[in-house]
C-alpha cells in the first residue's frame, strides 16, 4: 500500500521515543542519585554481557547533537524520561538543581529548534533509596510519585504540554516485581500484585495531580499491547489461555484506568491483588486520560500449558514456530498494531489513543559509514501502513512515535539488539543515520 505523511492530515503527530536510563549515562555525575537498574546492572549476570547503562549514549553530554538530529530527521515531536533519581536523589525531599537544569537544556534547545518535548514521568529508573523501603510493594509510593511529579510540573510544566504518567506497568512490574529479569530483581506473586495496584494507583492519582496543576495539558500513560491470537486454531482450551493472558498483559492496568476494575473474571489469580486494596481504591483507580499511549511490537501465539502456574498458558516463542522475527524474538507480523488499535478502540471511554513506541531490532553492519538496514525500513513502513488502515476505518489514532532514536542500552539485553534508526558506536559514541532515518526524514520532510 503506498502512502505519504499528507494521508494522515495535517493534525497527525510524528515522533520518536527515548527513556533517561537507556540513554544518559552519567549515572553519578552532577548530585544524581542510584536508581534501581545502576544497582541492578551491577549485579553479575543480571544483564547480558555484564552490560550496564553507566555510560549508555552520553545523551547526558551530546544531548546538543542528538536533538539537533532530530530537527535534522524533520521530526517534530520527541519523548523522552526524566530520571527520578537525577533530580530528586533519595526519591523524596531534596531537589538535585543541577539534574533539574539538565532537563530545562533540553527543552529549551528542543523548543528553539521547533520540537514538541513529550515527557514520560516514569520509565522504570526508580530511586534506590525508595526500593530500599519497598518500592513499588510500598503504598507509600503514591505519595512519593505525586511529589516527584509535582517537582517536574513546577520545573517544567511553564513550557511542556504533554505528559505521559507510566511507562508500560505491566512490564515494569512482572519484569521487575514477579520474573525477577528487570530491576529491581524482585520475584513472587505477592510481590508483583503489591506492586501492580500500587503502580495502577499511580497512574490515575498521577493524572488528577498533573490535571489539577493546568487544565489544558494533554495528559495520558503508556501500554504494552500485543495482539494475542491461539497457537491452534478452533482448540477450545488455547482460546481460554489467549483470555488469561489477555486479561494478565493487556488488560490488568487499562480497565482499572477506565473504570472497569481488575479483569478477575476472566483471570481468578488476579483475586488476590484485593489483599492490597483500602476503602475507596476502586474509584482512585479510575481516571479520564486525554489518550492513551499504545506501544506494540508484535503478536503473540499462546497454548494451554496445564503446568504453568497461576495462568495455565504459555506464549510460544517465534523462532519455534518458524516465523520472521527480530533480534529480540518477536515475530513480524504487521497486523498486529492494526489489530492492537482496533481493540482498544472498542472501549467506549478511550478517546484518542497515540502509538507512542513502535519498531524493531535487526541484526545492523555499518559497511562504509552507512547502515543499510533494509529489514527496519521495511518494518517501519508495514506498520504505519497498517496504522493509516486503521485510521481510515475509524479508529481515533492521532500520532506515531517510532521507537527509538538511537541505539541504546536494552534493558537485560544489554547492548545487543539494536533499535535505533541512528546508529551509536558505543566506543567512541559516534553517531551514524541508518536507512531507516533517511526513510522517516524523507517521509516527514515537508
């Protein structure tokens, strides 16, 4: 299908994304204080290769040059995170200036250069100081996230429109909270239930907060979503494993958001997470985001697995199925955004929904300063045309932020699978535009 930027109007936002800890480095400079992936990353074997975020791409120094990469890609919007722990070291109480003019540099060379700054509040980097005491099992961090978020609204709200409240919570908080494969290494079911309602509580109390602050910013959070479909087709007990999983990754963190509550009926482990709850938490979970942030890369097959605990099903990795797939294993199938935006087109109260991560890591040779990563362009463009059919059949999908802009630190897989369409060498951060940033400079140049 050929298609070009007019398609979508005038109103349509294009993007790229980036998160603080896969990119700053300077993870002690200037007052900073230790987060929960600098001391996850420094236990051995946590990540692969031994990998840390430590230096990452020195955005923290080439900050300058990257956003004037972006301007250069005609981009106009850019996401990124603020580290928690850079401007408010312990998590609570004192304020980090210097961490807190790191952040005004970029919005002000942002705004000089015409760029929208589109800020993640939260993207996993949590204090270690506050997961000392807890973290995210620790209800007392609904207290300590509104005090961060008021910090950053008081620094940065005279010039930021737009605000993202958390960054994939289900991620954050299986990986990180019940698996033990993310910072902060945690693992068992009560852990991860502690953490999801108190994370779930976050995200509609750090909206009213940010609501109550201005009126008028664009307010909304961001969800992994993947397209789940059954590993056999018409077999009655893989379809009851795609509504638990369903239920368990798409679903737990959007319904309680939109007034639903916890999808129990359709996953009964989830039950328990009412250990957790006080009087009155059913409606503090509820909160009416201007759009939701929707960040997919692929679909998943499942199968009734009768040994898995809790849920029964297992996802069925794409390189045993003999599919196309990515470096991270992630089948390419590039319906399956078309399909993720149509579900969540069926709740009612979603009123506008931005893809704000999508892309994908290839296998990247620079071969004469070029990068020709013919896989990524072809992906990137599948997808946004799969976004544009979407569009046209009603769905109120009103931006595409392309994950992500450089190649960074991927989080327990180091620095192995390559995202970026800019890529970095990590040894002497030089920076080189793949064929993929050329394609999505061409495509957004006016």
């Amino acid at each position: 299908m050929h298609f070009s930027k007019e398609d979508f109007g005038t109103d349509f936002k294009w993007g790229v994304s980036t998160a603080a800890y896969q990119i700053e480095g300077a993870h002690n400079k200037d007052g900073k204080g230790y987060s929960i992936w600098d001391d996850f990353s420094q236990r051995r074997k946590k990540i692969a290769n031994g990998h840390s975020g430590n230096i990452a791409c020195d955005f923290y120094h080439e900050y300058a040059s990257d956003i004037s990469i972006i301007n250069k890609l005609h981009i106009p919007n850019y996401r990124f995170s603020i580290s928690w722990s850079r401007i408010m070291p312990n998590g609570i109480g004192e304020v980090n200036y210097k961490g807190i003019a790191f952040y005004n540099r970029i919005i002000d060379y942002c705004l000089e250069l015409g760029i929208e700054p589109w800020i993640t509040l939260y993207h996993w980097d949590l204090p270690q100081a506050l997961q000392q005491k807890g973290g995210w099992t620790n209800r007392s961090v609904v207290q300590w996230f509104n005090d961060f978020i008021l910090c950053c609204l008081k620094h940065f709200g005279d010039r930021v429109k737009h605000w993202m409240v958390l960054n994939e919570p289900m991620v954050f908080t299986g990986a990180g909270y019940f698996l033990g494969v993310h910072a902060p290494g945690k693992r068992g079911l009560s852990n991860f239930l502690a953490a999801s309602h108190h994370a779930a509580l976050c995200q509609a109390e750090g909206g009213r907060t940010i609501r109550s602050y201005q009126s008028d910013f664009k307010i909304g959070t961001t969800f992994s979503y993947s397209d789940l479909d059954p590993l056999r087709e018409n077999h009655e007990r893989d379809a009851k494993a795609v509504i638990k999983v369903d239920a368990l990754l798409n679903r737990l963190f959007l319904e309680p958001l939109l007034g639903l509550g916890y999808p129990t009926k359709d996953l009964k482990i989830l039950q328990r997470i009412e250990r957790f709850m006080q009087q009155g938490d059913e409606q503090k979970l509820a909160f009416q985001m201007d759009f939701i942030g929707l960040q997919n890369y692929t679909r998943e097959r499942v199968k009734h697995a009768p040994f898995m605990p809790f849920i029964q099903a297992k996802i069925v990795k794409a390189n045993t199925r003999n599919v196309p797939h990515t470096l991270m294993n992630w089948e390419v199938y590039p319906p399956c955004i078309y399909k993720a935006l149509n579900r969540m087109q069926s709740y009612p109260s979603i009123k506008e929904i931005i893809v704000t991560e999508n892309g994908a890591a290839f296998p990247d040779e620079v071969i004469e300063e070029e990068v020709h990563d013919i896989e990524r362009v072809q992906y990137l463009k599948d997808h946004i045309s799969q976004v544009l059919l979407a569009k046209r059949e009603g769905v109120h999908v009103t931006g595409y932020f392309v994950w992500t802009l450089m190649d960074n630190f991927e989080w327990a897989e180091g620095y192995h699978p390559r995202f970026g369409i800019v890529h970095v060498d990590f040894n002497t951060q030089k920076r080189i535009i793949k064929n993929s940033g050329k394609w999505y400079s061409q495509f957004l140049a006016p």
